[in-house]
C-alpha cells in the first residue's frame, strides 16, 4: 500500500504498466494528500464520479481535463501551473512510453504487487468491518437520542399536568381543614404529598433526559466523524477497483418504540410513566457510555478473525442485505443487483429457503433486476418468489402483496400490459381489503393499474380510473405529493391521447406551475409535462402556440438533459412538426434536415424516429417544390 505522506490513511495499490503512469498516480495522490478533501468531495468539486476518480488514481491514464481539473482543485492558484505542467509531462509519458522497457526483474515487481494487492484487500475487509461498527453505533445514538427528545417532550407535558394536579390539591385540602381529622382531609393530603414526589422525579428524570440529548448529539458529531474517515479510507483503499460491493452504506437508523402508557388510576398511571421515564433513562446511558467507550478505546478497532468455517453471521448478512437494499435506493440498481446475487445463495445456506429474510432478499433482487432494466428477468424472480412468500408468510402479508405489485410493474415495463392489467386488476382489491383504501400502496396500485390500462390501448378507461384516483390523492397525500402531480400529469396525457386535446391542454396548463413551485422549473417531470402540453396545444389546433411553447423548451432540455437525450430529440421534432403544420412548409424541412444527422448519431439510421423524421422531410418537401 501507498501510505499519505506523513502518515494518516493509506492508499491502495496502484496498477500501472508503465513507470511513467505510476509516477503520476503517485503525484496525483499527494496532491489529494496535501488537500485534504474526501474522493466523494473531489469527485463533486471536478464533476467526475467518484469510481473515475479512483480509478484515474490507481494507476489509469486520466484525461488532460480530468488532470487539470484535479491540480486546479487541489493545488494553491500560486503553484498550479507548475504542478499541471509536471503532471501533464508525466501523462504525455505515460501514453508514450519509450520502446525499451527499463531494465529490472519484472518477475519480483510482479510478487511484489502481488503482496501489496493482497495487503490492500486485507485492509478493505478491516476498514469494512470498522465501518459497519460505526453505522451500528449511529443507529444506538440515534436511537438514544430519539428516545431522549421523546422523554423530554413526555416528561415536560407531565410536568405541566403535575403543576394542575397539586395545586388542585391543595385548593382541595384547604377547603377540607374546615373538616379536621375526616377521611377525605387524610386522603387529599396524601395524594398531595404523592403528587408533590412524583413532581421533583420528573424534573430529575426530565434532567437526566437532556443531559441525554446533549451526549447524543456530542456522540452524533463524534460518530459522524468517523464514518466520514472511514469512507474517505475505504475510497482510497479501493481506489480502481470497481467490482468491490462496498461503494453503498446502509442506513441502519431505527425508530424507537412508542412509550407504553398505564391504565391505573392517574397516581398510579404518572408512577407507571416515570418508572418507564427512568428506565429509558437508564437505558440510553448504557448506550452512550458504551458507544463513548468503544470510541474512546482504540484497541476496539482490531477485527475479530472470521470464524473457522467461515460461515457468516446473521448479523453480517443482514448488513449486506442493507448494503444491497441501500445501493438500489441510491440508484445504483446494477450494483444492488450483484450484492444481492451473492447474498441469496448465503442467507439460503444459513437461514434456509424459507426463511424471511431469504424471501425478502430475493424479493429486493427481483425489484432491482427490474429497476436495472432487465424486466423478462424480474417477471422470472418475482413470479418465482411469490409462490413462496404466499406459502411462509400468507397470502395477505404486505411483503407478498408487494411483490405482486412489483410483478404486475414488470410484467408491464417488460411489454405485457394486458396481462399486467390482469394482474394489478387482481391486487387492489387485496391491498385494498388488508391495508386499506387510503394505504398509499394501495393508491399506487390504483395508479399502476391506471398506467398499464393506458399502455395496453384503453386510454378512455385510463381516464375513468385516472379521475377517480386523482381526488384520493390529493386528499391522502396532498396536492403537492410527487404522485399527485405524476398521477395528474398521467391524465391530462390520456384525455389527450383519448381524443380531448382540448380538456387535455386544460388539465396539463393548470398543472405545470404546480411543477415549477413544487419539482423546479428544471425537474425532468417539469420538462417532461411542458413538452406534453406543447403537444396537445398543438392537437388542439393552435399550432402557433405550440411553436412558441416548443421553441422555449428546446434550449432548457439541452441545458438540463442534454442535446443528444431523446427527450430533446422528440422535441426538436415536434417543433418542426408544429412549425410546418402551422404552414411554413421551408422552415419546417430546414429544421427537420438539421435534426436528422443527429438521429443517426444518436439512434440510428433504422430507429423509427429517424425514418419517421425521413418520410416528413419527403413528403413536405414534395409540397414545397408544388408551391413554389
């Protein structure tokens, strides 16, 4: 391994064929060295993702950009030019190496990399393993610290009902000394005394509680700190190497329970909930002295060796589970996909088939399969799993109706929507029947079923079930929710498609300043429903509108998409279309023949767009040349 200069993390081995490569892997390192910044931070500060990064500092030859941008990004303004010029030298060396190789024992280089990579694979797992420490010491803080806020919050509110209850008490004992020596004085002087008690407990407790919070949040920052280092370490140990299934981190945060609550009388119910109070109290101490102790103690760093018969952990699969799950939520699908292939066959050989976790794993590999853009393969997992999930956990657990509504999404994406109505027809009304009308799972059910009705060709039952969700929507989850807005935008594109272009440019007017307030004006949604209502205006025959909308959309899909995204490409096509339907025949051709060559680059000269956009430059082209 390559250690930082003046000690700290350590790199990992650089791959390189050529010594010239080498030494600007190793100069490009201490100037990351000298910076100080994170790989992640880096990445983001030079826009290059931070595998390319790595990779370029393993030992790749970067680009002249990629190494401009890094010493600009690294290195102070006065020593810059210097710098990029060593560094560019080295590169131009590296890409041209001299005809001779230098003389030396290539056979013991090649030992001696091999002991360094085994090193650095060592250390990986080391940094893994101290890494997956400090997420379950996040999830114990925060834990503690949920339950600290929560305490507080329940012990301030006891306070203020203390503060009632005692002087009701005494307006209560004063009124009953006319009385001297009754029962009922006796019985409200010792409920006073009582209240009195429970009153001091609970300003204790309710000190303890925010002494509590305090620590979590010192732990927190501690803690936080950690895994920054941790990460940064692990990025630099796998600088290169791409196939390691570390890139994700799981979130292993976990809500607290909800505090139990007595149905005694209410003195023997406020001693129930400061009992409760104490005992979280207590509880959340332990956690912070320990978690404060494994921090403090560096010897608690060291990794236990595996067992002898290698056999992993429940609790090392789990986190691999959350390592996948987390990849696929990141958006990294591919990534979830390989995790969570290699850990089916483990939670199958330890846990058993029929094990939950085992079921659920399989479940999220068939979903991130899916969302990775192979369909056919996620109709294959899922329909495969559903049978066992419907067997172990029943028919109505909420797991076994997920996966049917992710095979329903798959069977459609994959091109069946007739069958995928079949199947999602059959799901609402059981997700409907166990979690609920209102459920949101059930809503987006309804709404998927609305989706693959309109893909399969029924725009006007599209419509139907679109009208009656959309009201459901907004009184479940709000006007602004992401799915009110998609499930709105969803039917103002199918009232179009319907035939109503009219209604459609209605719908789709009202709901794209919506967009731009809640999304952004640059959210692909909000192109996305711009583009949408420049067609229908355009359909419903103002064609001179629809130019004006599409010639201002063009340029804000290049800007935000890009010009060679297909979304852009259609819009440019819609332009010329609405350009010459609104009569200006040359003007159309011209814009049409300046799309083309760029259709050709990006999809194809046999995609239909591009001979679509072919057969409208001839035929117009032919009314061009009658006209004139």
């Amino acid at each position: 391994m390559t250690p930082k200069a003046g000690g700290g993390r350590p790199w990992g081995p650089i791959r390189t064929e050529n010594d010239a490569a080498r030494r600007l892997a190793v100069l490009l390192r201490r100037h990351v060295d000298a910076c100080g910044k994170t790989l992640a931070v880096l990445g983001a500060e030079i826009n290059v993702s931070k595998a390319q990064t790595g990779a370029n500092l393993a030992g790749k030859v970067p680009s002249r950009e990629f190494v401009i941008a890094l010493i600009r990004a690294t290195v102070p303004p006065e020593l810059r030019e210097r710098r990029q010029q060593e560094a560019l030298g080295l590169r131009e060396q590296a890409l041209h190496p001299a005809l001779t190789p230098p003389p030396g024992p290539s056979a013991a280089a090649g030992r001696g990399y091999a002991v360094e990579l085994a090193a650095a694979q060592a250390r990986q797992i080391e940094t893994y393993d101290r890494l997956t420490r400090a997420l379950e010491q996040q999830a114990e803080v925060e834990r503690a610290k949920n339950n600290s806020d929560k305490l507080v919050m329940v012990l301030l509110n006891m306070i203020r009902q203390l503060d009632r209850r005692v002087a009701d008490l005494v307006q209560e004992r004063d009124h009953l000394r006319t009385r001297p020596g009754s029962e009922a004085l006796e019985d409200a002087e010792r409920k006073l005394a009582r209240a009195e008690e429970q009153e001091k407990r609970a300003h204790a407790e309710l000190q303890r509680a925010e002494e509590k919070q305090r620590q979590a949040e010192e732990l927190q920052a501690r803690v936080q700190d950690q895994l920054r280092r941790l990460t940064d370490e692990l990025d630099r140990l796998r600088a290169g190497d791409t196939s390691s299934p570390l890139d994700a981190l799981p979130a292993l945060t976990e809500e607290p329970a909800e505090q139990p609550r007595s149905a005694d009388p209410v003195g023997d119910d406020i001693d129930a909930v400061l009992a409760r109070a104490s005992a979280v109290n207590d509880e959340d101490n332990d956690t912070l002295t320990r978690v404060t102790s494994q921090l403090d103690d560096t010897t608690a760093e060291i990794v236990q060796d595996n067992p002898p018969d290698n056999t992993p952990s429940p609790e090392s699969l789990s986190a691999r589970h959350n390592l996948g799950i987390s990849a696929g939520e990141s958006g990294d699908h591919a990534q979830a996909v390989i995790l969570l292939t290699d850990l089916v066959p483990d939670l199958t050989r330890v846990l058993g088939a029929d094990h939950p976790h085992t079921l659920n794993a399989r479940h999220n590999l068939g979903m991130n399969v899916g969302q990775s853009g192979d369909r056919a393969q996620a109709v294959v997992l899922l329909t495969e799993v559903i049978p066992d999930l419907t067997r172990v956990l029943g028919a109505d657990h909420p797991q076994t109706l997920n996966a049917r509504h992710n095979l329903g999404i798959s069977v459609g994406e994959s091109g069946d929507r007739a069958q995928a109505v079949v199947l999602l027809t059959e799901l609402v009304p059981d997700v409907t029947r166990v979690l609920g009308a209102d459920h949101p799972q059930t809503l987006n059910a309804r709404h998927n079923l609305g989706i693959n009705v309109a893909e399969g060709g029924d725009r006007a039952q599209a419509v139907i079930l679109l009208t009656e969700l959309v009201p459901d929507l907004i009184r479940v989850l709000g006007a602004d929710h992401p799915h009110t807005l998609n499930a709105r935008h969803n039917l103002g594109i199918n009232v179009g498609e319907g035939g109503d272009h009219a209604q459609a440019v209605i719908l789709l007017t009202e709901l794209v300043p919506d967009l731009i307030r809640v999304l952004g004006a640059d959210h692909p949604y909000t192109l996305n429903a711009r583009h949408n209502l420049s067609s229908s205006v355009g359909e419903s025959g103002d064609r001179a509108q629809a130019v004006i909308l599409l010639t201002e959309l063009v340029p804000d899909l290049i800007r935000v998409l890009g010009a060679d995204h297909p979304q852009t490409l259609n819009a440019r096509h819609n332009l010329s279309l609405n350009v010459g339907e609104s009569g200006d025949r040359p003007q159309a051709v011209l814009l049409l023949t300046e799309l083309v060559p760029d259709l050709i680059r990006v999809l194809g000269a046999g995609h239909p767009h591009t001979l679509k956009t072919f057969h409208l430059i001839t035929s117009w082209h032919k009314v061009v040349r009658r006209t004139r």
